[in-house]
C-alpha cells in the first residue's frame, strides 16, 4: 500500500500541491493565530476567515486544472496577510509548477532574505530556491544551491539524489561519484551499479585522452562496484584499442554468454566511437574489423532462447557487408523458429527483401506487418518507466537509471 501510495504521488505532483495547501488551509483556520499581526480578536478572526475562502477557491482551480486563476487566489491571500509564510512557499511552488520560474526565485530569495525566520524556514526556503534553478535550467546556481543544502544537513536524501542527477547530466563524473558515495550512505543503499557506470564515464574521458593506462585503472575500480555491460564494452574497447585480439575474443565471447541482450548496443558502441578511439589507437578499427568478422562466421543454431539482440546484431554485420543473403538465411532461420513473435526482426527481413527484389515476398511481408501494426513505436524504451527513444541511451534521460534500455522488439 505504501508503494502504491509513494509510485502514486511521484506521478502526481498536482495532487502532492492539493494536499499541502488542504493542510495550509487547515492550519490557518484552526491553529496558531498569534502568528498574524498584532491585531483585535474580530479583526483576526476576519483575516482567516476571509483566507480559508481563499484557500478552497484555489483548492477548486487546482484540481479544475486551473493553475493561473489558483494563483490569483494565492496573491489575494499574500494581499490579505504577508506573514503567511507558507503561503508564500505555495505560490512559490505554482510559479514553479506553471513555468515562471522568475517568479518563484523571487518569492524564494525574499524569503531567504527574511529577518523573522527561523532556520528551518530559512533552509526550506533555500531547498525551494534549489528547485527553482534546477527546474529553469541554472545548473551551476542549482548545484551551489544544493551543496549550500548539505553543508546544514549532509544527509538530506532528496537534495542528495537532485543534486546526482544534475552532476551526471552535465558529466561531471569526479563530483557525481563523490556524491553518489555520500548517497550510498545517507541511504544504506547501495549504489554500486550507478557507480560502476560513473566509473566507466570517467574511464571513457581518459582512454579518449590517450591515457590507456589510466582508463584501465578506473575501469578496474568500476568492476569492484559492478561488472555493469558499459564496463564490459569499454573493456573490450581498449583491448580492440591496444591491438589485443586474444583478451578481445575472450572478452566478446563471455559478453555473449552474460549479456546477450545489449549485444546489438555493443557493436553500436563500437561504431560510435571508431572515429574518435579509431583516430588514437590505429589498431582499433583492423582489430574492431576481425572481431566482427569472427562473429559472423560463427555458426550458430538459432532458437526460441535465442537472443533476438543476438540476431539482429549477425543480420546488421551481414548487411554491412552486403550479403544480404546471407542476412536472409538468419532472419528467416529464426522467425521460422519463433512464428508467433511478430517482432522488430519481421521488419529487418522486410528490408533486406526489398534489397534482394523478391517483390512478391516483400508484399506477403508488409501485408502481415500492416495488419499487426496497431500504432507507431519508437525503437528503444526504458524497462524502468517506460521513457521511448529513437537514440540509444545508457543512462535514461527520464528515470535517471543506468542501463535500463531495450529493444522495441514487438510491434
């Protein structure tokens, strides 16, 4: 029930916005009033009164989906009190929510500034600051904003996973691993398969330096954490790179037996980076050539185990190559092995039959993908939340999580 509760208030901030202000509503009819002005007990009574009003006919704009008239009413109820500080931090959080980030910095920098507050206000206000730079997109004012968060509490866990998350989009790999270690404890969770991959990050950085022994070192450490399918290729990357085809065929053949899924992802990777690691280390593209070349001689008896990323991955090198008949004799091998998967490998036997003009195989093909085809689909998606992509991509740019990615293979 709890993580229904947690999995149903990350997908709904609106109704995260809704409660707090239920509870501000409450708080001002029934508790505290000496908080207000120094006034009559009428008078008083008046104010909140006449804010409570308020708060349901923002209440009502924002379940309407009504943001803009939601916070005209809480303008109207700053108006009617400006010592309402959590009011404040409610129209704050509109302004954010609605876009206007400009807004919202400002309310949360005045309140900052504030003489009459005490430091836990003070800190909320600077964590709200936080969002605002973060949500606007003023990463470097973000971070030093969050850092100024955890020198008060260090163990604050979502200034901690904010302040991560911003660190790895801009690829600051030192300060990412610094803080992600500090997460690690802050949660007695671990973090080895996120840190793993931050490690092969900074190795990366260092084999395109030219630093090969370097690269290996760090690349040594992010296998202590987790022997994640990222350091898994960028291993096989420098020994491609340093010319040693013996360690490389040993390598790619326990990555087939470990991890035939991201199989189709490695050669991407190694395609990728032909021109950059190809330029510094001559070996790499000669060797990249004959550990392809090995595997596509490799005779292999597909099946309904068999790793559709596997497949795939023979039937792209045999196009490269131009034996396109070759590919048809793979491509056909399996979905005659597996009839009832209408899959991403139905579309592959679709090309390389226009690319061999067998014109009546190709209308029988097309024929059978139209009448599956219910919508479109991109190729890659999260298995985590779902996120779609044309592009590969190792860490998800919506969920954050590291080596989540897969194949659309179903259409």
């Amino acid at each position: 029930m709890t993580e229904l509760l947690i999995e149903y208030l990350k997908n709904n901030p609106l109704g995260i916005l809704i409660f707090a202000v239920t509870i501000v509503l409450l708080y001002f009819y029934f508790v505290d009033k000496e908080r207000g002005v120094k006034l009559s007990k009428k008078y008083r009574n008046s104010i909140y009164e006449a804010q409570s009003k308020i708060y349901l006919n923002a209440t009502k704009y924002l379940i309407s989906g009504n943001r803009d008239m939601a916070i005209k009413e809480f303008i109207n109820a700053v108006n009617l009190n400006r010592e309402t500080i959590d009011t404040y931090f409610a129209l704050g959080g509109l302004f954010r929510t609605n876009g206007e980030i400009d807004k919202a910095i400002s309310i949360h920098r005045s309140l900052i500034a504030r003489d009459n507050i005490n430091e836990s206000t003070r800190l909320h206000a600077l964590r709200e600051l936080a969002k605002d730079f973060d949500k606007g997109g003023f990463v470097d004012k973000a971070i030093s904003s969050y850092k100024d968060i955890l020198r008060v509490n260090r163990d604050d866990v979502d200034v901690l996973k904010s302040l991560c998350r911003v660190l790895e989009d801009t690829k600051d790999w030192e300060e990412a691993l610094k803080y992600r270690l500090l997460l690690s404890k802050a949660t007695n969770i671990s973090q080895s398969q996120t840190i793993s991959h931050i490690l092969v990050q900074k190795a990366e950085e260092c084999l395109a330096q030219k630093d090969l022994a370097q690269s290996e070192e760090v690349l040594e450490q992010s296998f202590r954490y987790s022997p994640s399918a990222t350091a898994k290729i960028l291993r096989l990357k420098i020994s491609l790179a340093k010319g040693d085809l013996d360690k490389a065929s040993y390598y790619f053949n326990e990555f087939l037996r470990e991890d035939p899924a991201y199989l189709n992802f490695m050669f991407y990777s190694f395609d990728q980076s032909i021109n950059q690691i190809g330029e510094l280390f001559p070996k790499y593209t000669k060797s990249l050539e004959h550990l392809k070349n090995n595997f596509i001689s490799q005779k292999e008896s597909f099946d309904d185990s068999s790793s559709p990323s596997l497949v795939l991955s023979k039937i792209r090198l045999l196009e490269s190559s131009d034996d396109y008949e070759g590919a048809f004799k793979v491509v056909n091998s399996w979905i005659e092995k597996n009839p009832d998967q209408k899959n991403m490998l139905r579309l592959e036997r679709l090309k390389i039959l226009l690319k061999l003009d067998k014109k009546e195989e190709v209308f029988n093909e097309a024929a059978l993908l139209v009448d599956s085809l219910s919508h479109s689909l991109s190729r890659y998606f999260c298995r985590q939340c779902g996120h779609e992509s044309d592009s590969v991509f190792w860490r998800c740019p919506q969920c954050y999580e590291w080596e989540t990615i897969d194949f659309r293979w179903k259409v």
